[in-house]
C-alpha cells in the first residue's frame, strides 16, 4: 500500500446539513439507526458463499460504529477467525443513546443501566484468541482481551476542522489508509460524501444508505459505470433497525424497538446473485402471457413521446427480443446483471426532447394534477387507453448482445 495521499476527490456540493458536519447529523434522530446482527450476518454471509476469501487476510474497518453498541463491531470480532481477518479497526464518533447491545467497557456504567457518554475511540483487534480457556474464541474472549490491554483501544482527538471520531478526521483517514474493506452504516446525510470519500481512497466496501441514494447525481454514475451496485438483501421492504424514537412503522421484540427505514446495502464486492440471469419472455408473450394487466392483451409496448425509448413498468416484463433502450423501474438494479444489461442512464438525468403542449394540455384535461408545463424533461408516453402518463423515475437500460432470448 502507498503511504503517498490521493488527489483530492472533488466532493459533492454541500447543503446547510452536510456543512453543519457529523457532530450535527448524530445529533439529528433520523442518523442514528443501529444495524441488527441478524441483518449484518445475512448480507456479508452471502459474500462467503461466492467467495469464502473475500474477507481473508484482510484489514476490516467499521468507522461509524460504536462498540459499545455496533453490531458490525460485535459481528466481527465473533467471527474474527471464520472470516479470516488481518486485522478489526472500529472508530466511534461519540456515545449511543441505546445502551446494552454490547457493554465491553464497564468503566462508562454507571449503574442501572446508564452510561457516561464515551469520548471518541479507535478499538483495534489484530487477533482474537481463546482468553477465558473455554476452547472457543468468541465476543467474550474478545472483551476479556480488551480489558486487559487497554493499549487495544485508542482515544481520537481530530483536529480543528473535524472532531474525534469523524470519518473525515485525519486520525480515521489515516485508518481508512491502513484498510482494505469498509464496513458500516453510515450517517445517511452524509452518505454523498461518505461514498466520495471511499472512491478517493479506491477501498472495498459494504455499507448501507437510503434507497433514494440510487439516484443522486453523485451515485448513479457509479452504478452506471459498476463501480458500485446493490447487495445482496432484498431491494423491496426496507430494513428493521434499532432506534429510541418514534418511527411511521415499528414494532419491538423482546423489548427491543425497531423501525422500518426505506434503506439497502450498496458494495462494490462482487456476489453471486449479481450475476444470475434474469429470466425473460419475448415481447409477444409478455404481452399474452403477463400477469400484469396493465401489459396483457396490449398490442404493443408504449413508447415515449419525447425519448426513443419503450416503457417497460415491471422488471419481470423486459422483452428478451428488444434491442434498443427502455425504460424500467429502479427496483431494477436490485436485479441488475451487467453480463446480462447495458445501463444507459436514469431519467431524472438524461435529455429529453420535453413534453409537447398537446401532452400537456391532455394531461390536465384527465384530471392529473402533477406538476409539468411545456418542455418539462420527464418522460411522458401515452398509454392504450390514450391516456397521458408521466411514469416515476426511470432507469434506461439495453439488452447485450449475446445475451439469451
């Protein structure tokens, strides 16, 4: 690894949030989603069975977590020697809310189940051993061996612009450096830089972010190009974490609250079912065949008024015979095979001819009341009924060539 520092990644515009920093964004609830195991374990599960070495003879890096309570921290060390790790760096920006996932250090209890807040803190494992003498080495090993070398744990101090902990903090850069996959749940307001950051440095990665994040400008040409994609877990459902505030769905099992984010896993290591081929009919049986009526007995595919492209609403519906581009729902990239598909771009940021005044003069006259006038760049496409429809964000994609059909 060179000790020389890349060229500075030219970093997204900030907003007012991103400008406040991380201080602000762990202030701010809505940041402050933990991770279950059972999640963690699933995804990065499935890695292994693609490639059991994926994490071998690697240095891990978690630099959102808190061991006091990250999961990814816990995961982890538990599994230290199955994964075959070099090396386990957790960096933590401040204390959790939620105490009692994982109390390795009982010098921040202070009785009844409260903590001092814990400053900033690097925790490094480079070996986890059977330290109780029970024949296995497990968290418990890894807590005993904690405190009894202190020197395993480090204080973050950042400097004028960053505080401790910050990933941005030349303390953590410096363990970004040292690191060959990042592993995390970052804070979701700072996920553009977050992301810009990992592609400065050219890590490996496995983090999670909102699902909305598939369409920033300064993601989707990383999809676009497979220098990132969807993980493995489902795209559809969002994710159950632990939180301490109120959610629009929630639920609690054994005592424990959870809620529902609209939130996926993005990696740039490589799975299985990222290369499974996705089953197609032709055009014509789609259109006798499909389930879904909105396509069965149609003559034909619709097309856009303003783009050369077909509308295809369903990802199970992608003709196998068309050649050119068309446009499919972004719950496509949960399926996106790139032996299989060419991404051509997303509608949000391609050009358009616009919506002619005819398109937009029947649209209100249906009695839709989405915000167009004339010129407006979404694609728009009349559909069998005649009806004027301006579907949700599209992404434009085309078939290989050698594909199967």
């Amino acid at each position: 690894m060179t000790s020389s520092k890349p060229k500075e990644a030219k970093l997204p515009t900030a907003s007012k949030s991103l400008n406040q920093g991380l201080s602000a964004a762990k202030a701010a609830k809505q940041d402050e989603f933990y991770t279950q195991y059972v999640d963690i374990q699933k995804e990065v599960e499935a890695y292994l069975e693609f490639d059991p070495d994926t994490f071998r003879g690697k240095v891990v890096y978690c630099n959102c977590d808190d061991p006091f309570e990250s999961n990814f921290f816990k995961y982890f060390a538990a599994n230290f020697n199955k994964l075959g790790l070099k090396k386990l760096i957790t960096t933590s920006y401040d204390g959790s809310p939620i105490a009692g996932q994982l109390a390795l250090f009982p010098e921040y209890d202070q009785g009844n189940g409260k903590r001092k807040k814990p400053k900033a803190l690097a925790v490094i494992l480079g070996q986890v051993k059977d330290e109780d003498g029970d024949g296995a080495a497990n968290v418990t090993d890894v807590e005993l061996f904690l405190k009894r070398n202190k020197a395993a744990r480090t204080a973050l101090k950042g400097d004028d612009k960053y505080p401790g902990g910050d990933f941005r903090s030349p303390e953590c850069i410096a363990y970004l450096e040292e690191a060959d996959v990042v592993v995390t749940n970052p804070p979701f307001s700072l996920f553009r830089e977050y992301v810009a950051q990992l592609m400065q440095y050219g890590k490996k990665f496995l983090i999670i972010g909102n699902k909305n994040a598939i369409t920033y400008k300064e993601v989707f040409p990383l999809i676009k190009d497979n220098k990132l994609w969807m993980g493995v877990t489902a795209f559809s459902g969002g994710m159950w974490f632990i939180a301490d505030y109120k959610g629009k769905y929630e639920k609690t099992i054994d005592g424990v609250k959870l809620i529902n984010v609209p939130a996926i896993w993005f990696t740039n290591l490589d799975h299985g079912q990222r290369h499974r081929e996705l089953p197609l009919m032709t055009m014509a049986d789609n259109l006798k065949f499909s389930k879904h009526k909105e396509l069965k007995g149609m003559e034909a595919y619709n097309r856009y008024c303003n783009y050369d492209a077909i509308e295809v609403p369903f990802t199970d519906a992608i003709p196998s015979d068309y050649d050119g581009v068309m446009g499919v729902p972004i719950t496509f990239l949960d399926k996106y095979n790139p032996d299989q598909f060419e991404i051509v771009g997303l509608s949000r940021y391609t050009k358009t001819t616009g919506m002619s005044k005819e398109f937009v003069d029947a649209y209100y006259k249906s009695g839709q009341t989405g915000q167009i006038s004339e010129g407006h760049p979404d694609l728009c496409y009349y559909d069998h009924n005649k009806k004027p429809v301006v579907p949700y964000m599209r992404v434009l994609i085309k078939g290989k060539k050698g594909r199967k059909r």
